[in-house]
C-alpha cells in the first residue's frame, strides 16, 4: 500500500491552500501511475496500526523543515528508521511569524532535528524545499536540499501553457490575511481596490473556516460592496477563482492557484512561507512586504506599493508575470518531473 501523509485538516480551519498542495502531490504522481491511490494520513495521525512490510511509499507534500517535526508535528512511527527509505519529502515547508532574513540566518536545529533531517537524505536523497531561504537553512546545517517551489504551482496539464492577460479587470478576488494584526492594512487595500475597480465584481474570500476575526474583516468589506465568499475544505472549491480575473490579498495557495493558472496575483508577504517565496528568484515579483522595513510593524505603504505595481503592470500588460510562468516551467521540468518520475517508479515496484 502505499501512504499520503497530509497537512490538510479536515476537522478544524479547513485551509484550502493545504488540500491544494496534497491534491497536487497526488496529480502529480497519477499523471505517470494512474494506479496511484494512497491511503491518506493526517500529519499527526501516528501509523502504528499500519504493518511496516506493508507499506509501499509514504509521500509527505509540505513536510516542515521546523525544530521537532518529526515527531511533534509529524508522528509517522514511533520508531521510523525502519521506514526511512519509504518516506519521500518535498516542497517542505518553513513556519515563522518573524518573515525577515535573520530569521532564516540565525536559525539552529537542534541534534534530534539534523540527524532525522540527515537519515531523510541518506535515504532518498536532498530534501525538496519550496523555497529558496529554507533550502538555506538546510545548506547552512549541511543537510543536502534542493529547491523544488511549492508543489500547487504544478499541473502536468497546465505547464507551458499559454499566459491568460485579462483585457479588463471585470473581477477581483481579496484573500484574508492569517493574522488580525494585518487588518487595518487590508482595510486599506480593500479600499484602494474599490477605488480602483468601479464597476468591477469584487469578492472577500476566506480560505479556512470564517472565524470572529476574518469575520470582522469581511464586515468591512461587505459595507464597501464586495461579496463574501467561502472556499475553505477541498481543493475543487478553488474551482471558484475559474472565472476571476485576478487575485490581490494574503492568502499565499490563492496567489499561487492563478499563478499556477497562468493568472496575475499581487501577494502581501505577512509570514515565512510568502516571504520565503518572495525570495525565490522569479517567484518575487507581485509579492509584498506587509511588515515594514524593521520587521515589527505593520506597513502602511505596503498597500500603496501593491496597487501602484497592479496599475504599472496593467499599462504594460503583465510583462513582468512572463518571468513568473519561466521560472515555473523551468522548476517543473529540472527538479519536479525527475523527482516524480522516480516516484512513480516506487509506486510501480512491487513490494518485495
């Protein structure tokens, strides 16, 4: 049997953005084992009740590369090394509320973390990170990595495919930022987007379970006329952005479900993870610092800067989103197709 060990939950935020990256992870092996039907694992489920021999393949899409993943956030089993050579990472992840380069330049595992880190590539080879900083961290610990962008930018389908500029901008959808501390800025941006866009159909979308906070957000919105939208659970709900034009707001598996689609996006970088991708080459452009130059305050030009880039890149017809979509298809074909290629190859083995 083979294993998908998964950071979406089902039971409680509901996030979009993580059933993205499993669906993704799964797309990406059927497109070359169509066979492929994992069982599917919460990442804190432990596998105790799965026998070891029978385990074919355990793929873990978006593994944190945090201090004590496994076993904190993680449980895989309670003693791993007998599996380690069936645990396939990539596109791992980061978490930190801090999004700034010394974040990424101070930060030390500890012994239990490298030599879990370290077994993983003695096992299958470097550790697959979607995003260059984090791949960092790994190079400064000796921990062999490479950089493979976060797997929800890929659709075998969809690579190469042609850019699709919107003429005009009919529809726009603003993603809610994680954190309340960002509210009175994206109070701002909502403004600046109604200002804008008159005439425009305008949605505030939530991507995990609406709450008191991302509820009081949405309020605002709604006074300045935009519809309240909720796509939290499974990925086909982002079926919703379809037949949206372009996506500006906080939510970084938004940004990347139009970029993936070949679609402008402006981000509004508020933790490690959009940071992260921000600086990664190409990945940089329409994304925005949303904490000022210090990395303690909320900035109040972030929102200026945003909207001033949507109105260049408007007037010079999204040249700048050519790079995006080069480096995407450049990515895929270099380091994400071989590594599944080598996937599917797992998957076709039978057990011994």
């Amino acid at each position: 049997m083979d294993i998908l060990i998964t950071t979406f939950p089902k039971g409680s935020t509901q996030n979009v953005g993580d059933a993205l990256i499993t669906e993704s992870a799964i797309k990406l092996v059927q497109h070359r084992a169509p066979c492929y039907d994992p069982v599917i694992f919460f990442r804190q489920e432990p596998l105790e009740s799965i026998i070891k021999r029978k385990v074919r393949t355990i793929l873990v899409p978006g593994f944190s590369v945090n201090n004590n993943a496994y076993p904190e956030l993680f449980s895989f089993y309670h003693n791993v090394c007998d599996v380690l050579h069936k645990i396939l990472v990539v596109g791992c992840s980061f978490q930190h509320s801090e999004p700034r380069c010394s974040t990424y330049t101070s930060y030390e595992y500890n012994e239990r973390t490298k030599k879990f880190l370290s077994l993983l590539v003695e096992s299958n080879g470097p550790i697959g990170c979607r995003d260059e900083p984090m791949r960092k961290i790994l190079s400064n610990h000796n921990i062999e990595s490479i950089y493979t962008g976060d797997l929800a930018l890929y659709d075998d389908e969809k690579i190469r495919k042609n850019f699709k500029r919107p003429g005009r901008i009919n529809s726009v959808a603003f993603t809610i930022p994680h954190s309340e501390k960002f509210h009175s800025q994206a109070k701002k941006l909502l403004s600046l987007i109604r200002r804008e866009f008159l005439g425009a159909s305008l949605y505030v979308v939530h991507h995990s379970k609406a709450n008191r906070s991302s509820r009081k957000l949405s309020e605002f919105a709604l006074s300045l006329g935009y519809i309240e939208k909720d796509i939290s659970g499974t990925a086909d709900r982002l079926a919703f952005y379809n037949n949206i034009d372009i996506h500006i707001g906080y939510r970084l598996h938004g940004h990347v479900y139009f970029l993936r689609n070949r679609k402008p996006s402006v981000l509004m970088a508020e933790d490690c993870r959009s940071f992260g991708i921000s600086r990664s080459g190409a990945l940089g452009v329409g994304v925005f610092e949303a904490l000022g130059a210090e990395h303690l305050l909320v900035s109040d030009l972030a929102p200026y800067k945003a909207m001033d880039f949507l109105k260049y890149s408007i007037a010079n017809n999204y040249k700048e989103y050519l790079k995006v979509f080069k480096h995407i298809d450049e990515t895929y074909f270099s380091v994400v197709r071989p590594y599944f290629d080598m996937v599917a190859n797992k998957v076709c083995l039978r057990n011994q």
